[in-house]
C-alpha cells in the first residue's frame, strides 16, 4: 500500500490491534496514517499516482462502512477516478 487512511487516528490508537502492532515493530508511524475524510478532500495523504494503492483500517460499524463506501464509489466514478477492479469467483458463484 502507499497510502494508509482509517476514519478515526485517534480511535485507532486505541482500538486498532492492526495498526497498534505495526508501530509497534517500528513498521509504521503515526504520522504515516492520514484519515479517510481528509484523503478525499486531498488535504491529507493522498496518492500522487494513479497506480498506487490506498488501504483503509474501518473502525466504524458495518453498515456505515457501507454506507460510505457507496458514496465515495458513486462521487469516484462520477469524477472519472479510481480504477474498476475484476472480481472473479463471487461467493455466491455456482450457488442457488
């Protein structure tokens, strides 16, 4: 990954069993984790190429999860950014 983002810095030092690890090891720094919300506004960590990844450590509810990851997805695509991924063998592939 060459960009990580979570929804709360604060909330993840404390809850982030994760990221708590990787600093830990000295693997990661505090300094490297930038909040998601910032990251889409482009006033924290951000990729500067297109190729590069972004990972988010959630510590939100499932269902806010989602809800926000539809909106960011509908607001990208709307933008022309961010790149369609294939998925191939679906969980319900060759299911009833």
């Amino acid at each position: 990954m060459d960009v990580l983002v979570t929804n709360d810095i604060e909330q993840s030092k404390g809850e982030s069993g994760t990221l708590l690890r990787a600093v830990a090891q000295g693997a990661l720094a505090w300094a490297d984790v930038g909040t998601l919300g910032d990251s889409w506004l482009g006033t924290g960590q951000v990729r500067t190429d297109p190729h590069q990844v972004t990972a988010f450590v959630s510590h939100g509810l499932g269902t806010w999860d989602t809800a926000l990851a539809w909106i960011l997805y509908t607001k990208a695509q709307g933008a022309g950014r961010g790149v369609t991924l294939p998925i191939y063998g679906a969980p319900t592939e060759g299911r009833r």
